[in-house]
C-alpha cells in the first residue's frame, strides 16, 4: 500500500510593524505611490486626527495568546460576497496577509498594478483557501515579503521560529467594519460604521483591553503617502 507524503509547509521571515518596509513592499508590488503606511500614534481622538486621511484600513500588530485567539474564533461569521478574504497557509505571513486583506478590499480606492494586481485578477472568484495556495506559488509577493523583512530595524529571527506577535487588518466594506486574520475560520463583522478610524480604533481599544494592555503591539493606517 502507498502513501503520499504531506506537502510540507513553507514559511516566511515574520514582518517587523515598519510603516517604511511595509510601504516599500506594497510600491515593489505595484501600489500607487500617493498611498503609504503610517505610524497611528495613539487611539484617542487627537492622536487620531493626527493621522493622514482618509484612511482606507488599519493594520494591528498583537501579542497573541491561545485564550484571545479562541475567544476571537468565535467570533467569525460566515464570508460576505463583496468581502476579500484569504486563508493563511504559510507560516509567519501574518504581516502580508493583514497587508493583502487592506488592498484587497480598498481596490475601489486605491491604484493597484504590476504583480499585485495580478494577483488579486487571478484570485478574484478563488475560495479563500485557495487564494493562500494561489499566494505560496506567487514568486513576487514572497520576494517583496522577503525585502520586507530585511528592512527591519531588528534583526529578523528565522523563517520557522516561533512568534508571540500576530497581524490582524480592519477594513470597512459595505459600510461594515470587519476584522481580518487568515488564522481564523472566517473574518470578524463588527458592525455598521459612520466614521471608520474612530470606530475601528475602538474596536482594536477593546482588544487591546482584553490581551491585558500589553506593551508589544503597534497600529498602522494605510492612507496618503505623507512624503508626496
């Protein structure tokens, strides 16, 4: 009797939250350069204000634990039609992933070429499952993701290490906000929204309440390029 082996599973070199390598990949990758990433200073309404608008989606960067993960499995609903959603299947590709689940689901408003766009035309009526399959076969994004990673200010640990930090995007679709994570069963819906930064940004204080307001954990806004 013949058995096939497993494929095995491929990682990637966990991301740093750098608003510049995470704006240098998105350009290699064929994002107008008008739009960028940026530091969100803080979750208050000033702090807020001081972020460059409009903002198009929200990258959390988290310390995560197997309790807030299960409480947030639960938390996931069924696929709405007009949402992007990606399964993740390559090990530490959290920052990516929450980098594809803010552009795929801004197309509207964001100009997208090059490799990118290729990928989100050839996966646009793929399952999410498939569309992380489709994404380990797609040479440019995991060379960017690779450029990325060396771009950190620390030294990025190996391919396969475990990691304590994990990536969540926040895009408002339909006039919903939703929670993203390829780790999950499906994405989060958090509900109506009139004013997407405040509301998400009091989503992710209620998060960050929950993981106990630990130290490790950024937010970044994919908006205007500050530097154009």
């Amino acid at each position: 009797m013949s058995s096939s082996a497993a494929p095995e599973k491929i990682y990637w070199v966990p991301l740093e939250s750098s608003p510049e390598a995470m704006t240098k990949m998105i350009h290699c990758l064929g994002v107008d350069k008008a739009v960028a990433f940026s530091d969100v200073l803080g979750l208050d309404d000033e702090l807020l204000a001081m972020t460059p608008q409009p903002v198009h989606a929200l990258v959390f960067l988290f310390p995560v634990t197997d309790s807030f993960q299960e409480a947030r499995i639960r938390e996931a609903s069924t696929l709405p039609l007009n949402l992007w959603y990606s399964k993740q299947t390559i090990g530490n590709a959290c920052g990516t992933m929450a980098v594809l689940h803010a552009l795929g689901n801004t197309q509207d408003r964001v100009e997208i070429g090059g490799d990118l766009k290729a990928y989100f035309d050839k996966t646009k009526n793929m399952a999410p499952l498939e569309r992380s399959l489709e994404l380990e076969r797609t040479a440019a994004i995991a060379q960017a993701h690779g450029a990325s990673a060396a771009e950190g200010q620390t030294a990025a640990p190996a391919a396969d290490a475990k990691v304590d930090l994990h990536y969540a995007a926040f895009v408002c679709v339909d006039g919903r906000i939703y929670e993203l994570d390829g780790g999950i069963p499906g994405p989060i819906d958090h509900g109506p929204s009139a004013d997407f930064l405040k509301d998400a940004a009091k989503i992710i204080q209620k998060r960050i309440s929950a993981l106990g307001d630990p130290s490790q954990l950024s937010v970044l806004a994919l908006g205007p390029n500050p530097e154009n």
